[in-house]
C-alpha cells in the first residue's frame, strides 16, 4: 500500500465510467476519465472502491444516415457477462416512498497485482414502482425531467455511501468525481450530526466544468419533495448550498476538504467562477492509462527500448532514444489497423500515404469540429499547394441536443462538398475501442475547442503516447504540454492574451480558422510530406515529452500526496 494512503478506503464516485468495450456504462470523456483513475489505483495497489449506477442501458447505439442524421437507439449491455451479482441491498426513501437498491460488481485487475472494485448500483427490482426502475437504467437519463435526474442523483450520493457500508467498507476518502455526486454530503452530514468540518475531513471534489451555466442546480422545494425533511433539515442545505438552489458543485466545494480541477487552465478557471473557493481550488492535471491507450505494435517498440514502461510510464522519457524506422513502421502499421477498420466499419478506403487528421469527441457546438472546413475555398487553396489530407471523425450528440446533431449532418454535407478532393468520414457509434483505434491511427490529433471551455481533454494524451502529435487551440492540458513544433502545433493565439481575451465568439472562430489553415499549409503539411527526418523526431518527442507525464499514474501519485494523504 501506498505511504501516502490514509487508513481505510478511497471511494471514488462517478456518474458514468468506462471499463471496458461491450459495457455502455458511460457517455465520454467523463467516463474515460473515471475508468482510467480506476485502473491508476489498480496499479498503484491503492485501497480504493468505485461507486457508480449499472446504467444497463448504456446511452444508446448510434446510427448515422446517409444525411448524417444521427439516431440513438437503446442499447442494453449484457451485465451478467461482465459484473458479479451482490447479495446486499440498501433501502432510502424517494418521494415518500422506500425503495431499494440492489448493486453489481465489475474488478478492474492490473497486471502489477492490484485489484479495484466498482459497486454498480441497480434500482431495477420487481418491489419498487415503475419509474424507479429506471432511475439506474441510461447514463444522465435522456428525455427525463429534472426531477427524474435529481432522484438518479440522490441514489447515486445516498444509495452509494449506504451501499459501500453495507457491503463493509471502511471508507476513509469519498471522491467526487463531478457534481452529480455531492448528495453524498447530506447522508455524512445526518451521520454527523451536521458537523460539516467532520464531513469535510471526509470528502475530495474533483470539478470539470469551466461554463457557469453547465453546472447543475435544482429548487430546494425539489429536493425536498423528493427527500422529505429526515435526513437533513432545509436550513442546512441553504447554509452550503446558498441562493434558494441546490447548486451541486457548489455544496461539494462547501463540504470538501480539498477540491481540484482538472488542469493548471482549469484551475485558474475555477478560481475565477468560484471566487469565495479560490484560495481551496487546486490543480491535478487529468492523465490517461497507457497501457489502455498505446496501440500494439507502438509497444512493441517500447518493449525493445525501455523495460517496465507500462507498470512506470514515466520511463517514455525515453523514446528519445527510439530509431527513426522503427517507430515509423510501428505508427505505420497502427494506421493501417485504422485504415482496414475504416473500410470494414464504413466502406470507406483510406490512402496510407496522405496525412490523416482525427477528430473524436462528443457533438457539441464549443468543440467546434466543423471549424477545419469555416472557409471551404481557403482549404482548397491549403491542399493544392502543400498536400492531401483525409479526415475521420467520431463521436455522439446527447439525444436531448438538436445542436449536437446538426454538428454531424455538418459534417457529412462538407464530406458530400468536398468529395473530389479530401476524403473525409464519420464513424457511427464511437466507443472505447474506436477511440484507441483513431487515437493510436491517425497522424495528427486535431483539437479546437473555444477557449477556456476545455476542461482538460485526453484524448490528445492518448495520441501522444503513439507518437501521434496534437494540433489543437491552446486550452486544458495543451497549456502545459504544447511546446510549438516540437509536440505538435498551436491554433491561435496564447491563454491571457489581449487579443483572445477581447474576441467575441465569431471573431475567434475566424481568427482559429485561419490560424488553422496557415499553419497546416506552412508547418504542418510540409514537415509531413518533405521532412521525415522532423517529422519522426516530433513524434518522439510526443511521447517523450508528453506521454511521459500525462499519465494515470501522474494523476493518481498526486491525488495520493495532495487530496488522500492524512494531515
């Protein structure tokens, strides 16, 4: 066990995680994330329980017309295959009914020896009414109400921290992993008494969140209709919770003994939002699970040029050292995998010499994924004079966001647009393992979000740790891990800076645009096509640079030292 552990468990609590293909129990990066912070205990041998909802149903399979329609249609995951049936059960009153809760098990092994639970919990019994069934069914409960949601996630805070004591853990550390969680303070307070310091001493509160308006928040008469006046009076719940609202991330910030977001950008994001929560708000740079990310024959690689990389990912500091052949054939070899993954998924046929651009991420208007086609004419202009590209995209619209859908018919019309010049595609149903194909795949990992609405993002880790450099506009982790020309590239203009801090949304998106466009006709092309030799050494240096520290077990030595270890 780690020194730096506290006596007891940690209990890491997330709305939504992915542990592996086949199991839809996750919605994106949120899920990733969690599943790899699991994975990071598992290795480090940490005392630690995931708790989580058995989302059976998963959010659903994606099918994408040929109008680029999106269509989410349910997609319920095989459980008994995966998870291990609990006898326990827990009971808690929802709307002035008791319910009770049953829950399954998923081990998340490591190879190094360690073993992590996660607790999935289960409201689908035959003993509670109709619509508490389905409280544990989809992730975030698309199509439901407000209220709806608010009883998911009071099952997931209460129903979870009874579950853990029912099933015998001694759980020194509840992690909040997101707002969704932070009902998990009202049960600690009624065990308490309302000593909100001896709840604190217990409770993390990791934030990803840098939009005001995307946090979550419910009338207090809600919760109360919902949760009665036993378990904590309304009183306390205005005192950490101010403002006549149940504010999520603010009652976690006001219960917990530290509180992190998910990058040093982050942070100083949060700070800003939170300003009564500043001088509390630290920093721990998400990180990715290497050995889940790196593609086959890229280890391979590794394998012969630095011993025991996977259990200490730190030694990819290494791959300076890699030959140039050899990790080329390697990344060679990973994007011909894609290409004949492509070809059986979509019918669509890839050329392994033109360089290739990923774009994998959820449907939402700030990533901005149509922005490589703002100006269609100028990117003719691009590729006429230094080179092809083809483009794969991927990724889901939430059910509930018309905009999210939008995004992808978007893409699809430039796909039809642009047919004679660029090959570009669209893979359906994006999920763990297609994200490890493109990430592992492709050339180039491109990244365009608004800035600062990137929390962090990891995919770009993932791709670094293959050699695949980022281009990407300068926001969550690429604070830190852009060095210009030498990881990858920039678009636009730095953090901070008069020019970004003036510019009003269709101002930065030209400026990005064109940013975009300049750079992939004078760097990012012909260092492809005429440069090999800097080419290679930009893909070294990903991994060197990159891969080297933006990893799982980064991520969770820090949680160790700065958000477990006991004062």
């Amino acid at each position: 066990m780690p020194a730096t552990q506290p006596d007891g468990t940690i209990a890491y609590f997330s709305m939504e995680y992915g542990l592996e293909n086949g199991m839809n129990t996750y919605n994106g990066g949120l899920g990733i994330l969690a599943g790899d912070v699991v994975r990071g205990f598992a290795d480090l041998n940490v005392d630690a329980v995931g708790l989580t909802l058995l989302n059976d149903h998963g959010l659903g399979k994606q099918y994408i017309d040929e109008h680029g329609a999106q269509h989410i249609e349910p997609a319920p995951w095989p459980v008994e295959e995966f998870c291990e049936p609990l006898d326990a059960t827990v009971s808690m009153t929802l709307d002035d009914q008791e319910i009770t809760i049953g829950a399954w098990r998923y081990d998340v092994e490591s190879e190094h020896g360690g073993t992590v639970p996660v607790i999935m919990l289960d409201t689908d019994r035959e003993e509670n009414p109709h619509w508490v069934r389905e409280l544990t069914r989809r992730v975030y409960a698309p199509g439901k109400d407000d209220r709806f949601k608010l009883a998911v996630y009071l099952v997931l805070g209460i129903g979870g921290v009874r579950m853990l004591d029912e099933l015998g853990y001694d759980v020194a550390t509840y992690h909040m992993n997101e707002g969704h969680a932070s009902f998990l303070t009202l049960e600690l307070l009624d065990r308490h008494d309302l000593d909100a310091d001896a709840v604190r001493e217990q409770c993390v509160f990791t934030t990803h969140t840098p939009v005001a308006a995307a946090h979550d928040e419910y009338p207090i008469d809600m919760l109360y209709d919902l949760l009665a006046d036993d378990l904590v009076p309304m009183y306390a719940i205005r005192e950490y919770s101010p403002r006549g609202k149940v504010h999520t991330t603010r009652l976690a910030l006001n219960l917990s003994r530290y509180v992190n977001g998910v990058a040093k950008r982050h942070q100083e994001v949060s700070r800003e939002m939170f300003p009564e929560h500043a001088e509390n708000i630290d920093a721990v740079t998400n990180g990715a699970h290497v050995p889940t990310w790196v593609g086959d024959h890229v280890a391979e690689v590794f394998d012969e040029n630095m011993r025991n990389w996977r259990r200490f990912p730190g030694k990819l500091q290494h791959a300076t050292l890699i030959d140039d052949e050899p990790l080329w054939e390697a990344h060679q070899a990973q994007k011909q995998e894609l290409i004949d993954y492509v070809a059986e998924r979509q019918g669509v046929e890839l050329d392994p010499d033109v360089l290739t651009l990923g774009f994998a991420r959820r449907a939402v208007p700030y990533k901005r994924a149509p922005l490589l086609f703002e100006n269609v004419e100028r990117l003719r202009e691009v590729i006429a004079r230094s080179g092809d590209i083809q483009v794969v995209y991927a990724g889901k619209a939430f059910p509930g966001d018309p905009r999210g859908r939008e995004i992808i018919q978007e893409i699809y019309g430039y796909a039809d647009q642009l047919s004679e010049e660029i090959t570009i595609t669209y893979l359906e149903d994006y999920d763990m393992e297609m994200g490890a194909k493109l990430t592992s795949g492709v050339d180039v990992w491109l990244n365009n979000p608004r800035r600062p609405r990137e929390a962090s993002g990891t995919s770009g880790m993932k791709a670094a740790f293959n050699g695949v450099p980022q281009f990407s506009t300068i926001d969550g982790w690429w604070v830190e891990g852009h060095i210009e020309g030498e990881t990858g590239w920039s678009i636009g203009p730095e953090p901070h800076s008069p020019r970004e801090e003036r510019m009003t949304d269709a101002k930065e998106t030209l400026v990005d645009s064109t940013a975009l466009y300049d750079k992939l006709e004078g760097k990012v092309l012909p260092t492809y096509y005429d440069d090999r030799e800097k080419w290679v050494d930009i893909m070294r240096n990903a991994i060197a640079f990159n891969g080297s520290r933006y990893h799982a077990r980064r991520m969770m030595e820090e949680y160790l030292a700065d958000a477990y270890a006991p004062e």
